[in-house]
C-alpha cells in the first residue's frame, strides 16, 4: 500500500538468514529486513558482521518470534507498526557485544547469558509446546535445581574468583518473556549491564528473584551485583556451553566487549 518494492526470501533451515545476510547482494536495496524473533535477528547480525566484503546495510525486524525482546525496547510489539517505521526509514545505531569464544567469535544485541541463563534456555527450547511460559518454568526447574559453578572473572581489568549461580551481560533491558533483566541499559551508551547472582542464595529467595525479574526491582537485592561495565572475562573451573541472543552455542573461556554503535 506504500508502494515498496520487497523481495521476498523464505528462510529454509537454521542459520539462513546468517547465510543470506552475508552473502546477499544489496545493489539496488535499501535494507534487509527480518521477520521473525531475537533468533533471526542475530542470525542476520552476525551475517552482516561477518561479511567478506564488509559491506554494511541497514537491517531491519519485523515482528514475528516469542519471545523479542528486542522489540520490547523498541517499544514495537505490532509488526504493522515495525513496518511503517521500515517504510518511513527511521534508522538507528545501536551497539554489539562481541564475544570472543574458545571456538569463535560471535556477535550478540540482546545478551549473553553463562550459567542459569544456559540451563534455562536449553530446557524452554525443549518446552516450545508451552509457548511463552517455557521461560517461567524451565526458571523454577533450575530454582529448584542449582547447579552452582566456579569461575574466574575479571570486570574492566579487576579480578575475582567465586562461586556463581549465574552471570549475566545484556544490552536490551528485556529479555525472556518481557523479563526487565537489566532496567538501566540502552541500546547505544556503549556499556555492558552485567547481572550476577553468586551462590549465597536460597532456594525461596531466587523464587522471589523471579517475581522481580518482571519490574526490574531484582537489581535492588543484596543477592544481585548489577552495574555497568565495558569488557568482561569468564574463566570457569569447567567449560561449558554460553546463552548468546537466546541460542545455546559458543564455550567458556569468553571474553566480552562492547562495540559502540557498530
């Protein structure tokens, strides 16, 4: 009705849209827009990033996944309105956490999760029959059933050792289902929110943990170290699998920074 010119590519199986966006050419288009979720909208991220050519393309997400967080900070749940906003070329820059895996380097724009956050996530992808409740109960499985881990980390060149629940770097203030996990983060002031719960926490308190997770409140207990970082290292006692935009891949050790307004 706008009179735009859209080619239409189906994605056939996972990581085409990652293929797609670093292969496609772009002469004669505007953008490369996604419809789809947080999942298809990395895809596409680390598509573009990795690109031979380095050619950079605006990219744009029309709403269509769970849980998309990232359009909870966009304010932009109605994919009419994500579309309308394509048409009228509102585009913004918005930062990228790089992560410099054991095996690779990715590229994430919601979060990177080590810890709880994996367990979570690999369990809700087993529940996707659930809907988006998946998230609510694969959390109080693994309340129910910690697994605490040890872990060197070092925040902006400080070092410290200790024992974790779960460590936490986000870069949308919502992740999950409309999860306010990091209230004070933006999409371009060039930090890392990081979210840490260590081990000296009870099962009826994490319960409680969860409630706030939804109001954002959690960052105010003593349970939780929430604060702005530029760079972080995760050195456990044993590797193990990372959460990153909501997809199990990537292994510890990790480094992660931040890549202002990439």
């Amino acid at each position: 009705s706008n009179n735009a010119e859209v080619t239409i590519i189906e994605t056939e199986y996972a990581g085409h849209a990652k293929d797609l966006a670093m292969d496609v050419d772009m002469t004669d288009y505007d953008g490369f827009c996604c419809i789809g979720g947080d999942g298809t909208m990395h895809e596409a991220i680390n598509g573009l990033l990795k690109r031979k050519d380095k050619k950079r393309f605006p990219l744009g997400l029309i709403t269509g996944g769970t849980g998309n967080s990232f359009m909870f900070d966009m304010n932009c749940l109605d994919p009419v309105d994500a579309v309308k906003r394509i048409i009228a070329g509102k585009r913004r820059f918005i930062d990228v956490l790089e992560c410099n895996s054991k095996d690779d380097v990715y590229y994430a724009f919601n979060l990177v999760g080590w810890g709880m956050p994996t367990d979570i996530n690999n369990l809700a992808e087993k529940m996707r029959w659930l809907g988006p409740i998946r998230y609510n109960v694969a959390s109080l499985f693994y309340i129910l059933n910690t697994n605490k881990r040890y872990a060197n980390i070092l925040i902006d060149g400080v070092n410290s050792s200790d024992h974790y629940l779960f460590i936490l770097i986000a870069n949308t203030k919502y992740t999950g289902k409309g999860m306010m996990i990091a209230p004070n983060a933006q999409l371009d002031d060039g930090l890392l929110d990081l979210i840490i719960v260590k081990n000296n926490i009870n099962k009826i308190q994490l319960i409680k943990l969860l409630s706030q997770l939804y109001t954002g409140e959690h960052i105010n207990s003593k349970y939780v170290d929430y604060r702005q970082i530029k760079n972080l290292n995760i050195v456990p006692s044993k590797n193990d699998y990372l959460n990153i935009d909501g997809e199990i891949y990537g292994t510890t050790p990790v480094t992660i920074s931040i890549l202002s307004k990439k």
